[in-house]
C-alpha cells in the first residue's frame, strides 16, 4: 500500500513541475497599478525591460507551478499569461497579464 502510495505522489509532482514552453518573443505585460513590463523567457534565463528602460537577466529557480527567474534583487513569476514582479521583495508589478499586441518598450532605452 505505502509503494502504490509513493508512486502515485511522485508522478504527481512530477507532472506538476514540468517546464512550460519558452516564449520566442518579448512579451509586454500590462498591470492592474497602471505599470508594465517586458520579457522574454528563454530555456535558461530570462531577460526582463521595466518601462523606465532597465534590464535585468534573470535565472530559473525551482518552483511547482509557473516559472520563476531571479537574479537575487529582481524576481519574475509567470504562469501562462500571468505575472508579477518582485523587487528587494517587494512585489512592484501584481496581477500582470501578457498583452498580444507588439511591444511599445522595446524602443526604449
């Protein structure tokens, strides 16, 4: 009983902490406060631009759901089309959603 136990949890967390695609583009996220950002989210990093034109890169660090980048200031959360952001551990940008249309913070610098 404890080995069917077992298995059944592992293959559960399994499932739940599998990555989601990268995406291939910078992506704008707009936030409810009125902020918004962009980035792109490779396989192995992702690269972050704040509307006031600073860049980040970001490592993946282990999570169960989403997918979360940090460079050990700046923390990333994305699942799906949603995101927050994290600055000193203090969350900046909340209830972020992924806009489809093309990015107007690419030009900035």
């Amino acid at each position: 009983m404890k080995v069917i136990q077992l298995s059944v949890l592992l293959a559960s967390s399994l499932v739940a902490t599998a990555p989601l695609p990268a995406i291939a583009q910078p992506v704008q996220f707009q936030c409810n406060e009125g902020g918004a950002f962009e980035a792109r989210i490779e396989k192995d990093e992702a690269k972050v631009k704040l509307a006031s034109g600073e860049s980040r890169t970001l490592l993946p660090l282990d999570t169960h759901v989403g997918r979360k980048f940090s460079d050990g200031r700046v923390l990333l959360f994305v699942n799906e089309t949603e995101a927050y952001l994290e600055v000193n551990y203090t969350r900046v940008y909340t209830n972020c959603l992924a806009q489809q249309a093309a990015s107007n913070l690419s030009s900035t610098k």
